[in-house]
C-alpha cells in the first residue's frame, strides 16, 4: 500500500489548468522531494494532498483511504511551510503542544511528545522562549517541532530552508534526514534547490508545468536525466 495515492488529478485556478492529469505514488517511510522551478505547481500539488485547496478531479488517497474531499484535521498529515507562522505571543512548548492541546490528547501525552520532539531538534533549552526570541533557524526548527508533535504517519514540507542562510540551511538539510530516519516517517518535500533535493531524497520527482517530467532515485535522475529539461535543471546551481 501507497502512503499517500494521487490518481488523474487536475487542478485548476479559474481557467488556469495548474495540474493535469497527474499520478503519483509516495511510498511509506521514503523522503519523496518534489523538484521544480517556481510556478510548476510543486505547492499547489503539496497543498491539495493536506486538502488545503480543492481539486478539480482525480483523487487523493492517504494511508489507503479516499481523502480526495476530507477536512485537512482528518488526513492524518502534518505541514510545515516556508514562513513559520508561530503564535508570537506563546512560547515555544505552548506553540508546539497547542494542535495536540485543540485536539483532545491527554495532557501527560502532549508533554512527552513536546519532549521528545524538543530533544530531537535541540529545543530544550528555549522550550520557555517567545518567538520573538529565537533566530530565523531556531524559529523553523519550532515549525518543524509542531508538526512532529501530531505525530503524523505523513509530514508535507514546503521549501521549509528557503528563508535561511546557506550554513543553517546545510545544518537544518542534516537534522531532516536524521529525523526522517529516526521516526521512520513518510515526508513529502517541495523545494526549488537541486541541493536539497539531492542530499535528502530517496526519490526525486521532477516537475515542469504542472506534468511530471522523470521520477526516480537522485543518482539515477543526475546521471539518467528522461530529457533535456531534467538534464539542465539538475546541472543548473542552486
Ligand atoms: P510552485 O510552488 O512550484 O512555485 P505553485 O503551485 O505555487 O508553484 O503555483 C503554480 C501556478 O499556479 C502558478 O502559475 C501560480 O500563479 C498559480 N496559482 C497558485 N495558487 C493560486 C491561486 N490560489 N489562485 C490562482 N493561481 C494560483
Ligand atoms: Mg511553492
């Protein structure tokens, strides 16, 4: 069974066909990254999977049930985006146990998953800090600490490095793939940086216009590119 099953799906925008016809199987526990340049559809695709936006047809599966018209609360997924978009006036625990809080977990469950997830991405010491507080790093690590906290089978990332430095986005691009190994979970990763997307990846699905153009392994799309848009793009620097 698929993680998550994406079948014939279109979206558009008014008249504006951004998806067409697109297929797509994430396989459970890979790091799926999907590469492109901006505008190809990598956030619109992203944001139809956490049902933040409407499709116009095809359908989305998640964990082997229809979720094509589900609530984003009941499809199981956790999201980070490219703005933090913390509560500025909570702390970093109250920021990051505040979905499991809303949601009904007991009270001793958020506490040891708020833990759990401070101590994988280093948060302990700032755990009673505002945001205001914290650097642009230390503020998407909280990010990614509040989605790890729904303790998703399914985390979405979009271009969640993209507003930092070069040297946190290496440091933040090593602590990913550490924490993609220790939860084992299916992460689904958009960005625009051949960079990113070759050090974390299991399989890279390359984009252009809203049409997949190859899917496979990095080594394999870098050395085998399908066509002479894939060749450029991954050849291009970040
Ligand atoms: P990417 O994330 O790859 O940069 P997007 O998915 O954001 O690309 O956008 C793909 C296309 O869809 C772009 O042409 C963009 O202008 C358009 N688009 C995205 N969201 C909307 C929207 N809410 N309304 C109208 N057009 C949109
Ligand atoms: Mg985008």
């Amino acid at each position: 069974m698929s993680a998550v099953k994406v079948s014939d799906l279109d979206i558009s925008f008014g008249s504006h066909a951004v998806i067409q016809g697109l297929n797509l199987a994430v396989q459970e526990g890979e790091f799926l990254v999907l590469l492109g340049p901006s505008g190809c559809g990598k956030s619109t695709l992203l944001h139809s999977i956490a049902g933040l936006i409407e499709v116009s047809g095809g359908r989305i599966e998640i964990g082997g049930a229809d979720m094509t018209d589900a609530e984003p609360s009941e499809r199981g997924i956790g999201m980070v985006f490219q703005s933090y978009a913390l509560y500025p006036t909570m702390t970093v625990e109250r920021n990051m146990s505040f979905g499991p809080r809303v949601a009904g977990v007991p009270k001793a469950e958020i506490a040891r998953r708020v833990q759990r997830a401070a101590q994988m991405l280093q948060l302990e010491p700032l755990l009673q800090r505002k945001p205001a507080q914290l650097s642009g790093g230390q503020r998407q690590r909280v990010a990614i600490g509040r989605a790890l906290v729904r303790e998703a089978a399914v985390l979405l990332f979009d271009e969640p490095l993209s507003n930092l430095d070069a040297k946190l986005r290496a440091e933040l691009r090593r602590e990913l793939k550490l924490l993609h190994q220790q939860l084992g979970a299916t992460m689904i990763y958009v960005t625009h940086d051949q960079v990113e997307a070759m050090t974390l990846a299991s399989r890279i699905v390359v984009m252009k216009g809203g049409v997949i153009q190859q899917v496979g392994a990095p080594g394999e799309v870098y050395e085998r590119p399908a066509n002479l848009f894939v060749a450029g793009f991954l050849g291009a620097p970040g």
